[in-house]
C-alpha cells in the first residue's frame, strides 16, 4: 500500500534561517525533510551530521572486485597455461593491475547504484508531499530552501509558529 | 563571485540550452563533415584491408597507436580536474570541472576506437575480452596490452558514472524548468532527484569516494599505457621513466584541451563572471608545471641515452634528434629531415617553449593568449606521441630490420575523424545539457543569510 503523506511544508529564502528551523524540530523530535539547491555544511550540521551507508556498499565492492581480480586472473592462467620462458605461471605483480582496476570499477559503480539507490529508498522513506502544489513549486533546485514536516493535525499550529518566527515564505498544509 | 546569486546561475548557466544561432549549426555541420571522413575512411580499411595504411614491417605502430596514447591523455584533464582537484578543495575547480569531465568522456570515447581500427578485423575485437568460450582459451593476462583493456575500459565507465552522478542534480534544475517533451526527458534522465537532504548526503558522500577511486585510477591508466612500449625491449620505449612523463603528459595535453575548449565557449556564452582570470591562471600554472615535467623527461631521456653506454639508444636518440647519420647512409637520405626529426622539433617546440612566456602574469591573464599556446601544446602533444611511437620502432637493433614510415591519405582520414568525433560530441553536449555544474557552482556562493555573522555559529568543514 502507497503511504500517503500528512504535514506541512514551507519554503525560505535564507539559510541561517532554514538551519535554526531544522535545528529547532530536530531537538523537538519532529520527522522532517530538508530540500536545497546544493550541499550546504549548516544545514548539515542542522541537521546532526546524519550518516550515509555509502562508505559500506564501496568497500564491499571494491573488495570484491580485488578478489575477482586476482581470482580470474590466476583461474584463467592455470586453466590454459601460456607459459613465457620461466615466468610464473600466476604472476602476482602483473594481476595486482587487473585487482585494482576491478577494484575500481566494482568500487566506484556500485558506489553510484548506492547513491540513485539510497535516494529512491529515502525518497520512500521519508515521505514528501503529494500534491501539484508542492510538486509544481520548482525553486527548491534554483534559489529556496524547504523544510518538510510529517506531523499530525494537531501539531501544525507549532510547526508553523516556528517556521513563520524564522521569516518563512510559505506554508502549505497538506492533511 | 560573491554578487551573483542562485537564481543567477541558474538562469545564466540553462540559457545556453536555448535555441542556438545558426554559427552553432555550421559549427556542428564542420565537426560532422569531419567525422564523415574519418567513417568514409575507416570504411575504406575495412574493405580493402590495413594494406591501405602505413603499417607494415618493421613499423607496426603508427598514426592509430599514436591517436590512442593522445586522446587517452586528453582525457586525462578532466578526471585530474573532477576527482584529484576535488579531493584538493582547488577554488577555481567547480567552473571548469562539467566542461573537462565531458571532454574526459569523450576524449576515452575516442581513444577506445583506435585499438579496435588498429586490430583491422573490427569485427573480431572481442577477442581481447576473457569470456568462457568453446576451447576453454583464455587471454594473456600477462600482457601490456591486456592490461591495456582493463585500464581504458575501467577507465571509460568510471568516467561517465562520474560524469552522470555529477549531473543528475543538474537535469533536475533543468526539469524543473523545461515544459512538453523535454521536461518528460529530463524527468527520466534525473532518476527522482527532488534536493532532499536525503539525497545531497548520499550524493556528496558517493561523489567523495568516486573522486578518491578516480584519483589513483587516473594516474594508473595512463602509467598502464606507457607500460605498452616500456615493458618491451625496443630502444627508446624500454624505459622507467614512462610512466610518470606519460602520466605528465597526459595532464599537459589534456589542460590544453580544457583550455582549447573553455577560452570559446567563455566568451560565446558571457562566462566571464564564472571561468574567471585566477581559473584560467591557475589551470595555466598547472600547464607551465608540467610543461617543466615533460621537458625534464625529454632531456633525461637524452642523457640516459648517453650515459648508459647502450649504442642502440645512443643511436636510436642521435636518430630522433639528427636523423641520418653518414655512416648509414644507405638507410635514408643523408642532410634531409627525417619524420621523426621533424615530430621531434615540434614537440619541443610546442612542448617546451611556447609555454614559456607562461612564466608572465600578462600572458597568463591573456585569455587569446592562453588560447593559441594551448593549440600549439595540442598540436606539440599529437607529435610528442608520433615521435615516441614511430621512431622507435624505425631504428631498432638490427639494421636489417630498420625502415621508414609515412602516414597514408587513409590513416590522415581517421585522424581527421576522430577530432570531428570528439568535436561534435562535445558541441552537442553543450548544447542539451549544462556545461557548468550548477549545484557545485552554488556550493561554491556564499548562501543567502539573513545575519552575516551566523555562519560561525554552526561551523564550517
């Protein structure tokens, strides 16, 4: 069943403005989303330095992609053997070439399968409103900041006491 | 930087998606004529045969393997500048790196065919992949050029995932605002990116570890390279210090590249205020470094030459720099430039003194000025490789195995076809996707802030 989404959301023009909302619902214990236009560190920090998977996808990947490396390298040269005056048969030093490249490649794929990936499932996660409303409103790729707030009825006169003490543009309402 | 705002960037960045002036389309229509000669050409080998080329015995390298070893350094530019320059925090990266990460691509797009040309039987080039087949064979694992397969293909594909993870942020601004069919196109290709924080952790998160997987990787592919002429024995390939001069020389050419392609495109599209004079000094710093780093390489090439005592070096390298000496005279015209004499005058001419007058803040801040040095390390880049590639293999050990080589009208034909190949990628590129980055632009801005001051009130980095 497709969850539905229930709160508010409002968009700023400022960022120190949209940093002490955010900080204000986090220690508040809200469930919120955050939108801008690009990376920003205050809004990170605002938001408690939250930790991505990231780092985990890459390093299992990237290891076995140093694994298939040397494994089909080293299967491959015993399977059909080429020998070359008195060369090792598995020569370690010329598979670390195909080992780290592996590792790269496996590494960095996944890593960006794991970023559209993670996205998606967040995106699921942490609902978004549905409505044309938020959906035409296109500035939050151009120039505004948006806080998002999944929260009950009963708690929008707060949120949107605390979004309109910091100069909120908008707010919208969507129950 | 800090007057524009981020409503700025994106209206001046996506008004270059507009329609284009009809210049544009005579450009593209230059670039594809190109390009139409190159296949003509290429069609004409498949045909008749690599006898239509210059290749033949003793010199089984010629103009391909040179485009191949050019245009993988060429390429070389953009990843330095999108993942090493990153990893650096370099200030003036953001307004350059989209432009290089897409030459980049199509640089190794371009690079990737020559291999395939060079083998002649097109058609039978997935044999340099390992895949299970009926007799159980399996590749050389130990070669060079295997090695070859695995760096320029691991190469490419991290080249684009790059490429397109940097852009996916991108196309969503350009979602936003496009309507009808192309809002429909860019909807798909920004795969659900909606600017949720979410989203930027993982984003900057993966793009930190791509940029650091991309860094030791740029650096090897080019090495990997080199290692297909120095792990032979023949004079002047047989060498140690290929990798890092390759590797130098792929960020010099592709520098120049960057430079040959950003000065046009800063002054068709008003970029002024984005690729400003400390961008273009700065990448100009970088081309004067490793200008310094290439012309030590040529001069310790030189000097090993003699001071090893090894005559086939010493005869191979008074061959590049003098030609034909007396006593040998029956193998060539005594007193007249050879080919390689002549690769080799230009190569250090364009190599290492033209950028000299770098050294100057006048002519580093002279945009034209960057420009035509950046031609001439271009076209001094292209003879550095023909010179390695060729000469080396005219005069190898045995005098009864020495001969010459000269382009035919065909190999020219290909040549000619991979700039048009590369050249009307990039312009379309430019013309259906932005050719700054527009978030890592904003990154760059300060933000909106309502109390100057507030910034230190949540740190920084």
């Amino acid at each position: 069943m497709k969850k539905t989404f229930k709160g508010m959301w409002g968009s700023f023009e400022m960022i120190d403005e949209t940093a002490s909302v955010i900080e204000a619902l986090r220690k508040d214990g809200k469930d919120y989303s955050v939108l801008s236009p690009c990376p920003r560190h205050e809004l990170t920090h605002a938001m408690g330095d939250p930790a991505s998977p990231i780092p985990f996808i890459t390093l299992i990947f990237g290891g076995l992609g140093i694994f298939f490396g040397y494994a089909l390298t080293s299967w491959t040269s015993m399977d059909w053997v080429l020998p070359v005056s008195a060369k090792p048969i598995v020569s370690i030093p010329a598979f670390t070439i195909f080992g780290f490249e592996l590792m790269v490649l496996l590494g960095g794929v996944s890593t960006a399968v794991g970023i559209i990936l993670l996205g998606l499932i967040d995106l699921y996660r942490k609902r978004l409103p549905r409505s044309v409303q938020f959906k035409s409103y296109s500035r939050f790729s151009n120039d505004r900041f948006g806080v998002v707030v999944r929260c009950e009825e009963s708690e929008a006169d707060g949120v949107e006491k605390l979004m309109r003490s910091y100069n909120v543009e908008e707010v919208v309402r969507e129950f | 930087m800090t007057t524009i705002t981020y409503a700025d960037v994106n209206e001046d960045i996506l008004r270059t998606l507009e329609r284009p002036k009809p210049a544009y389309f005579l450009l593209v229509a230059g670039f594809a004529t190109a390009l139409l000669i190159g296949a003509l050409s290429v069609a004409i080998q498949v045909d008749v045969g690599m006898g239509v080329s210059g290749i033949s015995h003793p010199i089984g390298w010629g103009v391909y393997i040179t485009n191949f070893v050019f245009w993988i350094g060429i390429g070389h530019a953009g990843t330095l500048i999108s993942a090493v320059f990153f990893l650096t925090r370099a200030p003036w990266r953001p307004s350059v790196y989209r432009a290089a990460e897409g030459m980049t691509v199509f640089a190794v797009m371009t690079a990737g065919l020559f291999p395939l040309i060079h083998v002649g039987r097109i058609w039978y080039a997935f044999w340099l992949i390992p895949y299970p087949n009926q007799r159980m064979l399996w590749v050389n694992f130990k070669s060079p050029l295997l090695w070859d397969v695995f760096a320029v293909s691991t190469y490419l594909t991290i080249s684009i995932t790059f490429f397109v993870i940097g852009l996916i942020p991108d196309l969503a601004a350009l979602r936003d605002r496009a309507t009808g069919i192309r809002k429909l196109i860019y909807t798909q290709l920004a795969v659900g990116w909606n600017n949720s924080y979410q989203q930027w952790i993982h984003y900057t998160r993966g793009y930190l570890l791509l940029a650091a997987l991309a860094t030791p990787l740029v650096f090897s592919v080019h090495s990997i390279v080199s290692w297909d002429f120095a792990m032979s024995l023949i004079p002047g390939w047989h060498t140690t210090i290929f990798a890092p001069y390759f590797v130098a020389g792929a960020i010099f050419s592709g520098l120049a590249m960057v430079l040959t392609i950003v000065i046009p495109m800063r002054a068709v599209f008003g970029w002024e205020k984005y690729i400003t004079e400390h961008v273009m000094q700065s990448m100009a710093k970088v081309i004067l470094f490793t200008s310094i780093i290439v012309g030590y390489a040529y001069a310790s090439e030189f000097f090993i030459a003699w001071y090893s005592g090894n005559v086939f070096e010493r005869g191979l390298f008074y061959f590049r720099l003098f030609g034909e000496p007396a006593s040998h005279a029956p193998f060539g015209d005594v007193g007249d430039m050879t080919f390689p004499q002549i690769a080799f005058f230009i190569m250090v001419f364009c190599n290492v003194i033209a950028p000299i007058p770098l050294w100057r803040y006048k002519i580093r801040t002279n945009v034209w000025a960057l420009f035509f040095i950046a031609i001439l390390i271009n076209i001094g880049m292209w003879f550095e490789r023909f010179n390695i590639v060729v000469s080396s293999l005219q005069r190898d050990f045995n005098p009864a195995n020495w001969g010459t080589y000269y382009p035919t009208i065909v190999e020219s034909g290909i040549t000619l076809g991979s700039f048009g190949f590369f050249f009307t990628l990039f312009a379309l590129f430019a013309r259906a996707m932005p050719s700054l980055a527009i978030a890592e632009v904003k990154e760059g801005l300060a933000p909106p802030r309502r109390n100057p001051e507030s910034d230190d009130a949540h740190g920084h980095d």
